[in-house]
C-alpha cells in the first residue's frame, strides 16, 4: 500500500486485487448473495476515499477490515433496522478476539483469562465463530442450538468481555 500511496498505480491495483479478494471471502460469510456486489463496492470505495488515512507502519488488513465493518453495518441498518443492535454487538466481539494483539492494550493472557471464567457452552461457541471463523447458522446447527440461542450465547460473553476489558 506504500507504493501506492506514493502513486504507483500498477501497486494500487495488486492492493485492491488482494483486497477484493479478502472481502469475497469476508462478506460470504456475513451477507446474502444478493446484497454481497454493492457492499463490495461501498467498502472499495470507502478506501479509496479514506486511502489518505492509512499508516504505512501499520498492517493494512485491521484497516481495511474496520471500513468493510462499518459499510457491513451500515448496510444492516439500512435492512435490519432494529435487530442490528444485536449483530452489532456481536461483530464487536469479533473486533475483540480477532484484532492484532499487539495494537492492543489487552494481550492473550488478559483474553484467556476472560475466556476461562465463560461456562464451558459459551467458550464452545466463542472458539467455533471467531477462531474457527463459523458463521451463527453453521455454530448452531453443530451443537444443535438455535440461532438465537447461539447469538444470545455471544451477547452474554461480549458482555462479560466488555465488563473485564473496561475494568
């Protein structure tokens, strides 16, 4: 991405390649078929347009993953309305088990600790969505749950993580 901030536009294109490319698989994961191309193309041009505020030091994917979570819920507010709240809460769960630990002020010890104190099912579903990277559906239909069960599972230890975390 340095090269193409610098105005290499052959270095802009492999970036966005190997962007897109991330994304697909992202947002198959979290969208219908139907709605994937326009989020798409809202991400890619968010960092078009935001290109300016990335710092070269720092890994391109948290940032490119932080504009194509906040166009993914703009996107589910616009068509979910009032059950995004919850979905919210959710991916920011997600953010907290999967971001870079090291640009963060809480490391792996602080995040096992957490994890240790969940009931045993919560820890389940935890390692299951966001390590094993399942989507609610897929985490259900494993452990025979329903998928609000699942989700009210991940409301309850993003709960708990925020208490610790904030503590």
């Amino acid at each position: 991405m340095s090269l193409a901030l610098a105005g290499d536009r052959k270095a802009y294109e492999r970036v966005l390649r190997l962007v897109s490319q991330r994304l697909t698989v992202f947002l198959g994961r979290k969208l219908p078929a139907k709605d994937r191309d326009d989020v798409m193309q809202e991400i890619l041009l968010s960092i078009h347009k935001a290109r300016h505020t990335y710092d070269p030091a720092r890994p391109l994917m948290p940032w490119v993953m932080a504009i194509a979570r906040y166009r993914m819920h703009d996107h589910w507010r616009r068509h979910y309305g009032h059950s995004f709240d919850e979905m919210a809460d959710i991916e920011d769960l997600k953010n907290i088990l999967s971001t870079d630990i090291t640009e963060t002020l809480h490391g792996n010890e602080d995040i096992r600790r957490i994890l240790v104190t969940l009931p045993e099912r919560q820890q389940v579903i935890l390692e299951l969505m966001y390590r094993q990277d399942k989507s609610v559906r897929e985490v259900a239909k494993q452990l025979k749950m329903s998928v609000s069960a699942v989700k009210v599972a991940a409301h309850r230890s993003y709960k708990i993580f925020r208490k610790h975390l904030k503590a």
